[in-house]
C-alpha cells in the first residue's frame, strides 16, 4: 500500500494545538484499518469513478492505488453539519441522516481527512466545507492533519438572504470554507473578478499616442536596497527608506515603451494600464454563492444542495 507512514504517532509538532476527544484513533490505527472492496462502474483505464458504498472505504481502496494515491490535485468535500437532524428530497423521500455529534462527529470527519491527505498530491488544494457549530473542532483538525504552516483561508459565504429571528441571537446567514494545502508549492489559479465601475474611474489619465487610460503609481517600494534598485537612475535616487521596484536597466527598457509618466518636477511614474487590468483577485468572503433554495435556479431537490459554480 502507497501509504506514507510519519516517524511520529501523530501529526502534531511541539507548538502546535491538538484537540482532544474519548476514543480518537491513533494514525497507525487508522492506516492499518482493513480493506472493503468495491467496484467502480467505470473501468480502471478511465479517469471517471463513482463507487456506491461508505466513502471511508472507498478512500482506502483508493490509496492502494499508485496512480491515484498523491495524485489529485482539488479536493472539495461538503459532508454532515452535525446538525442532528433527517434530511429529505423535495419528494420527501430519505435523503440522508446528519445524526453524528460532538466527538463522534470529529473523529467520523478526522478517518476521512487522513485518508484525503494520502490522496492529495504535494501541489493539491483542499476545500472543506461547514457551519458554526463545528469549524472551530475541525479546523484544529485540519491543523493536525495538513499542517497549521499549510491553512491558507477560511471563507466566508453568504448562504441565504436575511430572515426574520424570532430567536434572541443575530440571523445566521453565512456558513464556512476551510483552505488548506499539502505544501508551499500548490497550484494556485488565482480568481478575479472585473473592476467596479468606481475602480475604473482611478484610472483619470488618457495616453495621446494611443488613448488608453491609465492610473500613475509609485515606481519605488519600501525598504532600503544595496543593489542595483538601490542606485541612481537617471540622476535620482529612491525616495529616504526605499528602493526603486525595478533594476535601472529594467526602468530604461520601461522608459523606452512609454510606460513610465514624467511629472513636470521630473519626477517618474510608472503607468498602469485600464486594458491591461486582469480583475480583482477573489477575497475570503463571498456574497454571490447563496444556496440554491434561496435563488431562482433549477435545483434537482437535493435539500442540502450547494449551488454549482463554474
């Protein structure tokens, strides 16, 4: 099995926070669980697999497998709230039984998660999604599990629009996203949205030869340099405390394309570009992703469902 196996019981370093809970299972107890064979619909020559059966077992079966285990690259799970109740389809037949509480819960979620970890590669992301009641448990677990150096995000999601409380408390109307990584080296395909209109307007200036617009932004950055952005450039030094972003040789070539702005003081600037602007990165809360009962979309009645984004 390609299961690789720390020197250490368990995952945690001397600074770091572990949760303790009756009955948690040590790492060799989990790894060293036997096996429950399944059989895919698909066979082993596709990429696709879909496996009728607890997904713990899946998982192991999974890990025994070279060409799987530590070779996906995006995990996104959205398991039971520990909201300790039934759930049902819009035909009210069973949909699923959310009943697993408190430490039950967390070592239900915390097998799984070690299995996960195995499964991901050393470029993977992983995307666990809760509510209050439990994310503050499980992301002590996730610490143990990926590491706390390798938690990138909690996101916030607006899940629903504002309702009327009868209870004495604020209305909950957001659920969680816990980011982590396997390493510092995971791939990262930053998402960005457009600019809002107010944005656009910074960009106040018109180029003559072209009539693109553009912001004018400093052409230095904190911090004193000793090498080459720490010299002269074109008889001027960087402002006292800092060093200019570029090498002189770098801010010629700039010069030379028309990217940088000489005030009448003869003082540079270097140009930005509206056409050239890609978006605003994502942020870590997120207002447009709202359950799909709560939009006008087609949903398939699934009660927990979360909305598709792509």
């Amino acid at each position: 099995m390609a299961i690789g196996i720390p020197k250490k019981d368990k995952f945690l370093d001397h600074n770091q926070v572990e949760l303790v809970y009756a009955h948690k299972k040590s790492y060799q107890e989990i790894i060293n669980s036997d096996l429950v064979e399944y059989k895919s619909i698909y066979s082993h020559a596709s990429p696709k697999r879909l496996y009728f059966g607890d997904n713990l077992d899946v998982l192991r079966l999974l890990a025994t497998e070279p060409e799987i285990c530590g070779s996906i690259n995006l995990i996104y799970i959205d398991p039971p709230f520990a909201t300790e109740s039934h759930f049902l389809s819009r035909k009210q037949s069973k949909a699923y039984d959310d009943t697993l509480t408190g430490a039950v819960f967390v070592e239900f979620l915390r097998e799984r998660l070690i299995w996960l970890h195995q499964l991901l590669s050393n470029h993977g992301s992983i995307y666990l999604h809760l509510d209050e009641k439990m994310i503050f448990h499980i992301k002590l677990i996730m610490d143990e599990v990926f590491g706390a150096e390798n938690y990138r995000n909690m996101i916030v999601r607006k899940k629903c629009n504002p309702k009327n409380y009868t209870r004495r408390t604020y209305g909950k109307t957001a659920d969680f996203i816990l980011f982590y990584t396997k390493s510092d080296t995971y791939i990262w395909n930053q998402p960005k949205v457009p600019l809002s209109e107010n944005s656009k307007k910074e960009y106040q200036y018109i180029e003559p030869e072209t009539g693109r617009k553009f912001m004018k932004v400093p052409l230095h950055a904190p911090g004193v340099r000793h090498g080459e952005t720490g010299k002269p450039w074109r008889g001027k030094m960087p402002p006292p405390g800092k060093h200019w972003q570029y090498p002189p040789k770098t801010l010629d070539e700039m010069d030379a394309r028309g990217e940088i702005f000489w005030s009448k003081n003869g003082n540079p600037r270097r140009k930005v570009y509206l056409n050239e602007h890609s978006g605003v990165g994502v942020q870590d809360i997120w207002l447009e992703f709202r359950d799909a009962y709560n939009q006008n979309v087609k949903i398939t009645g699934y009660p927990t469902e979360k909305i598709l984004i792509y």
